[in-house]
C-alpha cells in the first residue's frame, strides 16, 4: 500500500506541477511529455482493487521516518488544539498520512471535523430535548382533557334548566375552539409604525412616488490598483463640480507640499486621515455626494492596496456602478494587470458582487504625451479580460483621462495630442447617462450597518447609538422601531440623515446615518443589518451557495477554511461538502461529489461559519444579503450567491 501511495503521489506532484507552475524551457521536449499527461489515466481508479482505501493508516509497514514525521504531526495537532479535543491518535494520524504529513491542513481537517461533531452533539441533544417537551406536552394534555371531561360534565347537569345559559356558553366554547393552542395571541411582533401616532405616519410609498421629478440617486464606487491615481482623479472632479472651495483647495496644496506630497493634493480631498496622508495611500471606504445634470451620486472611493481588500469588498458591494482606473504610465497598467496586482481581482470582486456598469478611466495617459498606440495597448488587453469576468460590451465604456490635470474629467478636452484621435465624450458625461437600478421598496426593510458609535447624529446629543449605511431594501421613518441582527434587539429610530441632509423618512438606494435609542452599543457588530421586526433578517451557521472559483494557485477542496466577506462581515467558515460541479451556462449538473474544484469551475458547496451565526438571506430573497466571497492566504479564492439556508438561528 505505501508503494502504490508513493506511485499515487507522485502522479499528483507531476500534475499540480503541470497546473501551477510555468516551465523553465518550454522547448524542451519533457515538459511537452507532461503537458500530454492525462491525469485521469495516471489515476484512473478502476486500476485499484476495490478494497483499496487511501485513508487507512497500516503503521506496520511505515519506515522508521514516517513514523517520527506522525509522531511529531501528533505532537504538533495537540500543541494547537489541546489534549482535550474528542479526536483519537488514530484519527489524527490517518488524517497526517491523508496529507502527506502536512501539519497545518491536518489542524484545519482536525477543526472541521471538530465543528462537525459538536453540530451532531448539538443536534442530537436538541432531539432529546424535543422528546421530553413533547412527552410533557402529551402529558399535560391528557391531564387537561381530564379535568375538561370532568368540567363538561359538571356543566351539562348545570344547563339542564337554562337553555339561555347553555347556548350562551356553546359560543362561548366555539370561540375559544377557533384560536390553536399553539399560536397564543399577541406572539407576533407588533408593527414597526405603533409607537407613531397615525396623524404623524408618513405614507414611504406615495412620497417615493413623488422623487420621479428628480434626479435619480445612484452609489458609484471607485476602484483599481494601488497608486493609480483614484483618489486624486475623484478628488479633482469634486473641485471641478464645486464641492470643494478654493480656499481648501490651496490648503491641502499647500499643506501636502510641506511634507514632500504636492501631487496628492486632490488626493487628500478623499484620503482625510491623518495616516491614508502620511501613507499616501486610502485605507478605508471614504464616501461623499455630488451631482451631474441628470444624476445624483453619493462616491465610494475604495482603497486599492490588497491589504484593505475586505474594505474594498464592504464598499463596492453598496454600489450600482463602478469607475475601474487603470495607470496608463510605462510599466503602471502591466503592474496592476500582471502578476499580484490588484485590477484584476477588483473587476472581479466587482462582478461578482453584482456592479454590472463599469467606465474604464485610463489614466495618467497625459505622462505618455496623450499616446493613442498605448490607450489602444490597454483596452486591447483589458476589454476582453472583463467580457471573460461578466461585463457586458454595452455596458462597458472606456474613457482617457487625467486626474492630475483635470484633463477630460468634467469637460472634454481641447489638447490636441488627445482631440486628434479622441472625440468621445470626457468622464462626467459618461457616468451622467448611467442607467440607475430599480429599488426595491416593497420589501421588508434592510440595511447592513458600515459604522456605528456612541451618541447621537444632532450637535450636542450623546445619547442612543448612530448607524450608518446603504438602504438595501424597503424604507423607515423617525419614530419606527428597527431590529438590529445578530442579536434580535429593537429599538426607535430618533433621527435621520438622507445623503448628509435632515430628513424624515429615507427609501431603498438612499444612504442613511441614523440614531437608535433604546439600545446598547454592545449590541452592534461589524456586518449587522438594521430590519423589520416583523420580518427579521434570518442567521445561520450553515447554508448551501453556488460559487465560481477565480484564478487560483491551489485547488479548493472538502474541509478547507477560508474566510467569507459578505458586505462588512469578514468570519471564518469551512466549505464542508463539494456538492456537485455546474455548467456555467445552463446550470446543469456536470459531475456530482467532486474530489476538488480547478480555476473556472462553477460549483454548488455547503459552507458552515466556524464562529459566530451570521446574518444572511437566500439570492432570490436579497441581491444584497445573498452574495458571498471567499478569501484565503491574502487571495480572493470564489465568490457566488447563496442558494439556500440550511439551519436558522444560533
């Protein structure tokens, strides 16, 4: 058996070799020998007797350096985890021999099947605990039908001689029959509007009727590669539209210029902490609001730095559009397109977290003098990039830029190294026509909290808890209650902000900042979602969801733990079962159980949270809440949406 592992190993070490890594020479001829592999006949299981099984651990026929290499594995599991843990030696050792005495996958092995045991544990104590009440149930029924027997008798004689009384208590009885046992009176939560007098409820459906004359309101979220040039371009473009003064303006220039940084002048426009200035570099989701002719725009400038992508997630997962910009300076595009740059993992971040428009801002191009032959170098090799990640060509549009200058930002330009091949229209005029989403207003209220802190949104108030974040669906106004999940706790909204301006009542699609009295700080938690108490956002530990994988270095599989950011929570789960491999295009089932899942493949997995429940609604429920990625070693490894929710609840 050790020989026909080792042979086994050996196939897989020649394959994921052939995979994953790029061949010294390609001419020569034994790389083109493994490239011909068929891994399938290398490994081709009906070569196998039937009684073969990879798992089982035969130590007699272990070498005297297997053997140190599990013991010191065995030593190494129980310095992480514990003796205490309900996992025997054997065990522990099979799953050593399993992966190629590999410590730390058998520690995340050795967590999964932990959480597993703990899951049937729980379940069956939950069964047991089900069997008594019912028992206590069945026992007190038939002490009541008893006593009820009893009574009816009683009552019967008494009725003999007043038909009045007899017919009087019939209703009486009929009544009591129409309401089950097992949904008391008053055990749905009462309307989010009761605490409102009806003189003051505000008809949400009927004022969001009269919002058709204005401009419609869309969340637009900027993103690329580090160091080029977002923050700068969008901060020029808010001077260029007024919304920053001059007198500010010649601040940051004069202030930035002090410390050895006067081109991050429009930077600092976005970048406002004292660590992003000094850093050079956004850190955070920075938010702001300004107008085109026709669209009203609140600007989410995320920050392109892989170390903050979790941030970058929490904020393009809130926008109906996206701004990709791309350095067209030498050697600027190739470092964010090639290799660990992040242009390529934001588009598909933002893909697949549901931003379907997206304007391409080819800048700095003004450094290589306005080139045409290298504006046409990148769309060549981006346009096709984002059609293979989801992008529409319709929708997909590509503009030259400069956000240093302020060329073609607000206006088009009149240089003429550009107008001489450019005559299309400049960045504003673009994302002035973008189509705005419909908003679904119908629907229970959600709204996934990015901020929140101690005292209230009006000057001078410190008491309740203020909450800020993207309206997702449904609608509220001030004097109605919100539940706040994980945690189930409700309280009244006391004030309100729509997009930084006093008001009384706000609708899906509107950025709010609210506060909350009636509840602790302690209550909040990164990633919690403000709802309906009527129609609570459900928690789970466990649901299924259909996933595409990304460009990735190692295979995912069976038991791997990975961390899962969905808006703003970021918590460890482990995908549990590989259910089956999807055709992309229609759906349909390819191959059931997979061993493993490559780069490209469109799956169906179980995914159970490892931590706390997490709140999270089925896709066809919530586009929002229904979205997930997948991320480990520093990587975006899948992302999908959630198909169904398997357990409810703590």
């Amino acid at each position: 058996m050790v020989k026909l592992r080792h042979l086994r190993s050996v196939a897989l070490t020649f394959f994921f070799f052939t995979f994953f890594s790029t061949p010294v020479s390609p001419n020569m001829s034994r790389h083109r020998a493994v490239r011909n592999l068929d891994i399938d006949d290398v490994l081709d299981e009906d070569q196998y007797e039937d009684n073969y099984d990879e798992n089982q651990l035969d130590e007699s026929q272990l070498t005297n350096e297997d053997h140190e290499q599990l013991d010191n594995g065995l030593q190494y599991v129980y310095s992480v985890l514990g003796d205490d843990i309900p996992l025997s030696d054997v065990e522990i050792k099979e799953a050593l021999w399993y992966y190629y005495f590999d410590k730390e996958e058998t520690v995340d092995w050795a967590l999964g099947k932990i959480q597993q045991i703990k899951k049937e544990q729980e379940k069956k104590q939950a069964q047991e605990q089900q069997k008594k009440q019912a028992a206590a149930k069945a026992k007190a029924a038939a002490t009541a039908k008893s006593k009820s027997n009893d009574l009816s008798s009683n009552m019967a004689k008494l009725a003999l001689g007043n038909q009045k009384t007899k017919s009087s208590t019939s209703v009486s009885s009929a009544s009591n029959l129409s309401t089950p046992s097992t949904t008391p009176i008053g055990s749905r939560a009462p309307s989010p509007l009761a605490k409102i007098p009806a003189s003051k409820r505000i008809n949400v459906l009927e004022e969001y009727a009269k919002r058709t004359n204005e401009k419609p309101k869309m969340n637009l979220v900027v993103i690329g590669h580090v160091d080029a040039g977002k923050s700068t371009l969008m901060g020029h473009v808010l001077y260029a539209l007024g919304h920053v003064n001059e007198r500010t303006m010649q601040k940051y220039e004069h202030d930035s210029q002090k410390i050895g940084k006067g081109s991050f002048s429009y930077a600092w426009v976005l970048d406002e902490t004292g660590e992003e200035r000094d850093r050079g570099i956004t850190m955070d989701i920075a938010m702001n609001h300004f107008d085109t002719p026709h669209r009203q725009f609140t600007l989410l400038d995320a920050p392109g730095h892989r170390d903050f992508i979790p941030n970058m997630i929490s904020g393009t997962a809130q926008a109906d559009a996206a701004i990709l910009v791309v350095d067209a300076a030498t050697g600027g595009f190739e470092s964010g397109f090639q290799g660990n740059g992040q242009t390529k993992e934001h588009a598909y971040l933002a893909r697949s977290l549901g931003v379907q428009q997206l304007v391409v801002a080819i800048n700095k191009l003004d450094a290589v003098e306005w080139s045409q032959s290298r504006y046409d170098e990148i769309v060549a090799q981006l346009k096709p990039f984002l059609l293979q990640v989801g992008f529409r060509g319709s929708k997909m549009t590509f503009v030259p830029v400069s956000g240093l200058t302020g060329a073609n930002l607000v206006k088009r330009s009149d240089d003429k190294l550009l107008t001489s091949w450019y005559d299309g229209p400049c960045l504003v005029e673009i994302i002035d026509v973008l189509e705005p989403p419909v908003r679904v207003i119908d629907k229970p209220l959600r709204i996934t909290v990015t901020d929140f802190f101690k005292g209230g949104v009006s000057v001078g108030s410190s008491s309740g808890v203020s909450i800020g974040g993207s309206i997702d669906a449904g609608h509220v106004q001030v004097g109605e209650h919100i539940m706040i999940v994980p945690g189930n706790e409700v309280g009244i909204v006391k004030t309100l902000q729509v997009n930084d301006e006093a008001g009384d009542w706000a609708a899906a699609g509107d950025s709010v900042l609210m506060t909350i009295q009636g509840l602790d700080i302690l209550n909040f938690s990164t990633g919690c979602v403000a709802c309906n108490p009527q129609f609570p956002v459900p928690v789970t530990r466990s649901f299924t969801a259909q996933i595409v994988v990304f460009d990735i270095r190692y295979p995912l599989t069976s038991g791997m733990i990975v961390n899962l950011h969905q808006q703003g929570v970021d918590e460890p789960v482990v995908i549990s079962k590989l259910k089956c491999i999807l055709d992309k295009s229609t759906g349909e089932v390819l191959k059931k159980k997979p061993r493993h899942l490559l780069k490209g493949m469109t799956a169906k997995v179980q995914i159970d949270v490892l931590d706390r429940p997490i709140p999270l609604e089925a896709f066809k429920d919530s586009k929002h809440l229904g979205r997930i990625t997948l991320r480990k070693y520093g990587e975006t490894m899948a992302a999908g949406v959630v198909d169904e929710i398997l357990t409810f609840g703590a």
